[in-house]
C-alpha cells in the first residue's frame, strides 16, 4: 500500500506536496478508483494526498453561462442538486447511473475523470456540455478543454504535479434540452457497455444545434459529428431519429471485450442514440423525484477537517471516535474495511469483494453512508464512524434489526450487516419507504443467497 497518507489544508499546500513528491503522490478525494487501482498494482504511490476534507472544494455554482464544480463534489451532491437538475440534467442523469449510493457519497466527478476510462459514465454528458478542466501546480494553473485532456484509455494530458480545480461547462440554456443513457449488464453497479450523452437546441420546434457523445465504443469519448449535422434544421420526427441514431452507429469505434462485441456494441448505439433523442422529444425525465441518497440527517457533504495538516505513516496512530466511543489504534496504510476488522477488532463489518461492489462494508463516515474497503484508514482520523455494532441501542435491537429476524431475512448472515446498515440510513431520509426507495438504497448490496424479497419485506416493514 502507500508509505505517507497527508491531509494538507488548502490547495496551495497541496499543489506544493505535488511539486515536491511528483509521480510517488497521487491525489485522493473519493479513492473509489484509485484504491482499487492500489488493490490491483496497477498504481503504487508512496503518497496520498488527501483533499476530501479540504474547505471550500465541494460547491456547484452558476457563474454567467457557465457552471463551475469544485474537485470535491460527489456524484450524490450533483443528484441532489436542483440547480443542475434545470441546468444540467444529462450530467445529473449521469451521476445517478454511477455505482450505489455509497460510491455516489464518496465518488467525485474530478476522480471519474482523471481516472480517463472510456466507460466512465460523466465524461459523456459533460463532453456533450462543452466541459474544460482547469488544472494547477506550483508553476501556475491551465484551463484544458475535453478534447485536449484525454489522451487515450486511463491516459490524460494532466502533469504529475498537477492536480484538478475545477470543472466547468456551459449551462444549459432554455432552449436546450438534454438527456443521458446508458447501457450496462445489469440495473446498478454496472460498467458501461454503450453509453450517450445528446444535447439539442431548439428555435421553436426546429433543432438549431445538436451535439451527441458516446461512451465506452472507442479510446476516449467520441462525438458524432455527421449524426449531429443531419439533425440541424429538421424537427424531431421518426425519420430524422432513426437517421441520427444510424449515423451515430457508424462513427462508433467499438472493440470486442467481455462485456460485448464490437457488432453488439455497434447497434447499441443506434438504440441508445434513438432511445435518448425520442426521449427529449417526448419530454421523459426519468430521475426519481426524492432520490435516496443514504447520507441520512446530513446535507451529504463531509465535514472539513479544522486542524493543521496531518501527516500519516504506518506507525501513526489514528485517533477517531467509533460508534460513539474515543478509539486510538495503528494502520493508517490499509483500508478502513481493515483498519476496522484487524486493528479495532470490529469484525461485523465484512469483506466480501474489496472493490466497493458488495455492500458488505458499509459503514457511516460523519453520518454519510459508505463503501469503507475504498476508504483509506486514516481518512477516519478525528473523524466519527459508525458500524453494524453500534446500530442497537443499550436495551433493544434497531427496528431494521428486529423486523430482519421477524421476516426471516437474515440468511446466512455475511451480507446481512450491510443491508442493515444500509436500510437504516434510509430510515433516517424516508420513515415510510416504498418499495422504490428501499430498491434504491439496497441497489449497492449484493446478497449471494439470492434472497432479496424478505430484505425488502423487513426494510420496508421497519419504516410502517
């Protein structure tokens, strides 16, 4: 794992760290890619550089045409948005598509895209959006647009005393109307197979401007520049869709993977395409109205640190406060999963992939839902935690907790704290959950005994 884990405390010290270490330091904000990146060997930084409790990092302003996000901001804080809901609604319909509300709470928009895969699902809107990075160092800052910054698969044209910002894009306008689709093998926790990002403007009925994105069917994202040009100055019938969503197919660039082949893929496109732009015409916004995020009572954004920089190596210790109780122990270069588990001997928290895929990890981290196999131990430093342990109360079980063993939903058991821990959070958002929202909050938990109806039963019975 990592020798130094720093938590600076403004941009200016960090941008200096980055100068100082250079390619031994990675930045860390959500480290939902980067530690699995660590986990598989693919990157081995002897620092972490630590910005997800840096003052001031996670605002969504409108400045004039433009929207401005800070480097910290979570795909759940762009869901919950309603600023970007009227003015960046493919975006939105993005962040939503990413991982379970756990990677949403910790997973930043910056992150996905420095991480430059094809497949990841916010590049697309905001390439559509005519998005630029603004990068910094020691030696100045640069604005970078889109279609300079991606290189190539996991490949930018950032520097490695470089760090992201901000990312900004032209606000929709109220003649533009937008969407996003994707495609994936399964409803959540899925990587994208196809995904499409389309923007169009309108002059009365007449479409003056028109832009389309695609995901994962090429290097880096793509734009369909013939697709687009056949759409300007025609109205939104059958025919100029199917003609659009056809020429959009034919710029693909797809590869055979295990995902799908590239022929698959190929078609895809054309129904994504369709899908979406028949969507726009017939004004379909399909976000949930009260999306569940499982940050609870909390506004879903992570308390800033108000202490002096703080430097972890793996003989610190780490003093945080867990399940209400002042708890100090070593292993401050593991995950919190196993910081938790080895160190603190909380061992009701379980690991079941590591990869924030499971559920089996959740935890609360200052109130806020979480995958703690992709948070770094000393991320919890003077920070409170709370585990499956902690849930009861000093005399009685939590009411998610009795209404499990009333229902019988229990099973084997291994999975069980963190559709518990999970359920709980939603309690706290939505005291009487439909079955929609209790599908929502579970969406990042996986159950290998396949038994999810008497998990939803319980939930949903815990909340009458």
């Amino acid at each position: 794992m990592w020798n130094t884990y720093i938590q600076p405390r403004s941009v200016d010290e960090a941008v200096q760290l980055l100068a100082q270490y250079g390619s031994d330091a990675r930045i860390i904000n959500g480290g939902t890619d980067l530690l699995i990146e660590i986990e598989r060997k693919i990157r081995s930084p002897r620092v972490l550089i630590d910005l997800s409790r840096m003052p001031g990092l996670d605002t969504i302003r409108e400045d004039g045409d433009h929207i401005r996000l800070g480097p910290s901001v979570t795909h759940n804080q762009v869901v919950g948005s309603e600023l970007l809901r009227q003015l960046a609604y493919p975006l939105v319909r993005a962040c939503w598509e990413v991982g379970a509300p756990q990677i949403r709470n910790r997973g930043t928009i910056a992150g996905n895209l420095v991480t430059a895969s094809p497949a990841n699902d916010t590049i697309v809107p905001l390439w559509a959006m005519g998005a630029e990075v603004r990068l910094k160092s020691a030696r100045g800052e640069r604005v970078v647009p889109f279609s300079n910054f991606f290189k190539g698969v996991r490949k930018t044209a950032m520097e490695p005393d470089e760090m992201v910002v901000q990312v900004q894009f032209q606000k929709m306008s109220p003649k533009d109307r937008g969407t996003f689709i994707k495609l994936g093998l399964r409803r959540a926790q899925a990587i994208s197979v196809v995904s499409a990002a389309v923007v169009l403007e309108f002059e009365d009925m007449e479409i003056s401007n028109a832009w389309i994105a695609l995901g994962a069917v090429a290097p880096t994202i793509i734009t369909c520049g013939d697709a687009e040009q056949a759409m300007v100055g025609q109205y939104l019938s059958d025919a100029v869709i199917q003609e659009a969503s056809e020429l959009a197919a034919q710029e693909a660039k797809p590869i055979d993977d295990v995902r799908g082949t590239a022929d698959y893929r190929r078609e895809m496109v054309r129904v994504c395409v369709a899908r979406a732009i028949r969507q726009i015409r017939d004004n379909i916004y399909d976000l949930p109205a009260k999306p569940i995020m499982l940050w609870g009572a909390t506004d879903g954004h992570f308390k800033p640190h108000d202490h002096a920089t703080e430097t972890h190596t793996a003989g610190d210790m780490i003093e945080t406060r867990v399940n209400g109780e002042k708890m100090t122990a070593m292993g401050s270069d593991k995950s919190l999963l196993r910081f938790l588990r080895e160190d603190l001997h909380l061992a009701g928290t379980k690991e079941g992939c590591a990869e924030g895929e499971c559920g089996a990890c959740t935890v609360y981290l200052d109130g806020i839902a979480v995958m703690s196999c992709l948070v770094p131990a000393a991320r919890a430093h003077h920070a409170r935690v709370d585990t499956i342990e902690g849930l009861r109360g000093e005399t009685d079980l939590h009411p998610i907790q009795q209404k499990f063993i009333e229902h019988g939903a229990a099973q084997c058991g291994y999975c069980i704290p963190g559709f518990v821990m999970s359920g709980a959070k939603l309690l706290e958002e939505n005291p009487h959950p439909a079955k929609n929202d209790v599908e929502q909050a579970i969406s990042g938990n996986l159950c290998r005994c396949t038994g999810y109806y008497k998990i939803m039963d319980a939930i949903q019975a815990a909340g009458d």
